[in-house]
C-alpha cells in the first residue's frame, strides 16, 4: 500500500512537472508591467505569472496566519 501511495506521488509530481514545463514553454512572449506609473523590465508572460504564483503562495498563509491570531487573542480577551 505504501509503494502504491509513492508511485502514485511520483506520477502526480511529475504530470506538475509537465505542465509546468509546457505552460512555459507555451508563453514565452516578453511584457512589461506598468504599475503606478513604475514600468517593469521586459520579461517572459511565463515568469511574471509564476512569479505572482509564488508570491500569492507566501502572502496567503502569512495573512491567514495574522488573522488567526488575532482571533485568538480577541477571543482570550473575552474569556
């Protein structure tokens, strides 16, 4: 049962992996961002969409983090 929970891991990684692989590859035309009147270095749709990804990816868990703890200390609070 454990070998079967690995390959099926090893499969799902690596179908990420191709994806991955092709969305890149697919998206490689250059654009530069404009925001709040700073323009951006010209860079490739793939890069400025992963590297949004990856910044959402540390945002979200450490909003949800703050907001988790200061529901617990307001609920201390209370008690």
């Amino acid at each position: 049962m454990r070998n079967l929970k690995r390959i099926f891991l090893g499969v799902f990684i690596l179908l990420l992996v191709l994806v991955i692989l092709a969305f890149v590859l697919e998206n490689q035309q250059s654009v530069s961002l404009l925001f709040l009147g700073l323009s951006g270095p010209q860079l490739p749709v793939s890069l400025v969409v992963v590297f949004a990804l990856l910044i959402g990816m540390l945002i979200g868990p450490m909003i949800g983090w703050f907001v988790g703890r200061s529901s617990r200390a307001g609920r201390k609070r209370l008690v």
